[in-house]
C-alpha cells in the first residue's frame, strides 16, 4: 500500500509544471565554493567536523544563494555582517567575517568604525567584547594599533554638530520632537543629539549611507525597536540607497537572525516603500 502511495505522488509530481525560482540558473554550489575561497581560502569550515550536512547548507546558502541574490559591493555586505554578528555577540563568527572582509580589501579602519558606530544601539560592552575580536585578528595581519582617530568634534561643539546633523537628516520633526520632550526628560534628547550623532555620525571613513546601513541593520537585529527601524529605513533611502539596496541589508541580515525577525524587517520596508509611492 505505501508503495502505491509513493508512486502516485510521483506521478502527480512528474506531471505538475515547472514552477519557476530566482534559484535557477547559476551553480549555488560553485559559487558558494569560490566565494568561500576568496574569503577564507582553503581553511576548511570547522562547522563541518562534527555536523558536515548543516554546514554544507550554510556555505551554499550563505555563500552561494545570498552571494548571488544581494545587490550590494563587498565592503557593505561584510561591514553588515560584522554589526549584525557583534549585536548577536557571535564572536566566533565575528572572527571569520573580520578575516574574510580583510580578504575582500575592506580596511581594518572601515570596520573599527563599522564597529565604533554600533555603540549608541547596542552599548559600549558588546562593542568592546567584538574590537577584542576583531583587533586580535588585526594583530595576527600585522596593523598597527590603534588605528588613527575619526572624530570630528569636541566637547564644545559635540552636541550642535549632533543636533544639526539630525535636522539636516531627517528633518524638522527633530525640533518638534525636542519641543514636546518634558523638562526632567530632555536630558536624554540632548545625549541622543550629542553622543548618537555627533560623536559618531560625524565621524570620517564611514559616509552617511553605508552608516544608515548599519543604523537599519542594527536595529532590525534587536527586533524590538519597530518605530526606530523605520526611521532608519527612510534614513537609509534618503541617504541615497534604492529599495533594491534596503532589502540587499535585510538579506544579509537573514542567516544570523532568522526569518521571523526578517520577514517582520520586510514588512516595515515594504510599508516605507509603499508610503514613498503616495
């Protein structure tokens, strides 16, 4: 009986239409194969000693499917990875995604600040456990360290720099929003204002779009700022990206967060998306 029941569906199978895939038509695995060599050369994935098959899925899948679907340059994929890696504190895959940026020519000062970015998200502890990562990589490659400083304000001036940044961004609705902060609570817009972007945003290496990528990939990695993601999706397209850049970010993000924060990041991009046709 079970054989019968086998060979029906086979039937019904070898009957149905082809039903067509943006999975066709490239070799995922030898993509997957020269991606990973470029990146990691012939290190073998110690994923694959003990569990061979999930990492076989997660080489093709990461370095062969994502690596053929992601319209973005090598240098934003791999800083995206890197802060989504850092704000799940995935060090040991840190690890491999600071060795392969480097291979990719992504400079170890493009990703200290990738990292330094992070910091107003995530915190300063998580921030300074994945610079002991990846400065112990850098030191294995010969750089100097520390590498030479970024900032472009003071203590004077943080704070005005921070806040005309914000207007200059994302607009008068910054004001209004510090006009309608309650008295014993404007210290925290004043800190937002000085530490969040005046501090950082302004910082050099980094230019304002692929930081409003790392903004957006940050924070649809912690999966609990909902209003402050969309925020950061317009900010990302307003700093010049396209949608087909916003959804390369939520594709890089995918392996290491999963799809349910993912399919919850595409939704609020698909509403931006559909607000800006309006």
């Amino acid at each position: 009986m079970r054989s019968i029941i086998i060979l029906s569906l086979l039937l019904v199978l070898i009957t149905l239409p082809a039903i067509a895939s943006t999975l066709d038509g490239y070799d995922r695995a030898k993509i997957a194969d020269e991606n990973y060599a470029a990146m990691h050369g012939s290190e073998p994935m110690s994923e694959a000693a003990d569990d061979p098959e999930l990492a076989a899925v997660m080489k093709k899948y990461i370095y062969g499917d994502l690596s053929h679907q992601i319209k973005l340059t090598d240098t934003e994929r791999q800083l995206i990875t890197i802060v989504v890696l850092t704000t799940n504190q995935n060090h040991k895959f840190l690890k491999r995604a600071v060795e392969g940026a480097l291979a990719l020519k992504v400079t170890p000062l493009q990703i200290r600040e990738a990292l330094y970015h992070v910091a107003p998200y995530i915190g300063f502890p998580k921030v300074f456990e994945a610079l002991e990562v990846a400065n112990k990589v850098f030191r294995s490659k010969g750089v100097k360290l520390p590498l030479e400083n970024q900032g472009t304000t003071t203590d004077a001036d943080r704070f005005e720099k921070g806040l005309a940044f914000q207007v200059g961004a994302y607009g008068e609705r910054i004001n209004k929003m510090r006009d309608a902060t309650l008295d014993y609570q404007k210290h925290l817009q004043d800190n937002l204002s000085a530490f969040c972007f005046g501090d950082t945003y302004t910082r050099g290496t980094l230019n304002y779009k692929m930081r409003e990528m790392l903004t957006m990939a940050v924070i649809g990695t912690l999966g609990t700022a909902e209003a402050q993601y969309k925020a950061h999706v317009i900010g990302t397209l307003d700093s010049g990206a396209t949608n087909e850049e916003v959804i390369g970010v939520i594709t890089t993000m995918n392996p290491y967060i999963g799809f349910p924060r993912t399919l919850n990041a595409l939704r609020i991009a698909n509403e931006v998306f559909n607000e800006r046709k309006k």
